[in-house]
C-alpha cells in the first residue's frame, strides 16, 4: 500500500494538470447586459412615438350630400395662383381669420381641412394654418393631391 488512505475513485475523475490561458470568451454577463437592454427599450418604445388624430372628410355620392356635408365639414382650398376659397366661397388672405372667427365661433367640431395646390410654398399654407388656430380651430386636416386621386376627386387649378 502506497498511501495510508484512499480516496474513494476521485483519482479517476480528477487529474491534475498545469493550467493554461483560455481564450474562451465569457458570454453570461453579456448576455445578461442584453437582456437588461432589451428591457429597456422596450418599456420606453411607448414614450417615444408622437401621433395625431386625423379626420378625413366623409366620402359622398350625389350632389345632396355633397351640399350637407359642406355645411358639417369646412373645407379651405388653397389655389396655385394664390385664391383662397372657404367651402367654395373666396376670401382674401387678409379677411381669412375674421371669416374662421365666424364660421367657428358657435360649433363644437372646430376641424378644418386645407386642399392646397403643390406649386404652393410650405410658408403659405402654414399662414392659413395659424390663420385657424388663431380663431379656435383645434384640428386641421391636409388633404394632398395624392389623397384626392385615391378618392378619385381631383380639381384641376
């Protein structure tokens, strides 16, 4: 006998040898450190998107409609050659605020829609903008020309 006691097999299952480096990469705290990330965004994702309600004006059949729903709905059209119509009744650029004042001083849907030419500057159309948010318009809608060919109602200017 070699040794005085024995050691039940762990000389079988334990060698011993000198240790060397390893280049094996320890992913547990990164993968923690990810998820930890993960978890973040995703909580603040919901804070970070800014929407507006948009209301479109209702689509209509015949000319009776159309005559009704220019009485619910007002809608300002902006030409290229600079003429302002309000539910197809001119203004001048000046007047504009008096005439919003008006027309929105007894209703309970302030919401306005502008049809403005594409040859107008970004500039004009905010004027006409501020001209409603000024008389108490608390929505304003802007209704492209790419939206009109998708409803089949464009006017020529």
């Amino acid at each position: 006998m070699a040794h005085a006691h024995q050691h039940l097999g762990a000389e079988a299952v334990f060698k011993a040898e000198v240790p060397h480096a390893t280049a094996d990469m320890n992913v547990t705290p990164l993968i923690d450190v990810l998820l930890v990330l993960l978890v973040i965004f995703m909580a603040t994702l919901p804070l970070g998107t800014v929407g507006l309600d948009i209301n479109l004006p209702a689509e209509t059949k015949t000319a009776k409609a159309q005559a009704v729903r220019n009485v619910k709905q007002i809608v300002v059209v902006y030409t290229g050659d600079g003429k302002i119509s309000v539910n197809r009744q001119g203004v001048a650029m000046a007047q504009l605020g008096t005439r919003f004042r008006n027309i929105f001083e007894q209703r309970s849907n302030k919401t306005m829609f502008i049809i403005g030419a594409a040859s107008l500057k970004y500039g004009d159309i905010v004027e006409v903008i501020d001209a409603a948010k000024g008389a108490g318009v608390e929505k304003v809608g802007i209704i492209t020309e790419a939206m009109q060919k998708a409803a089949g109602a464009v006017q020529s200017n």
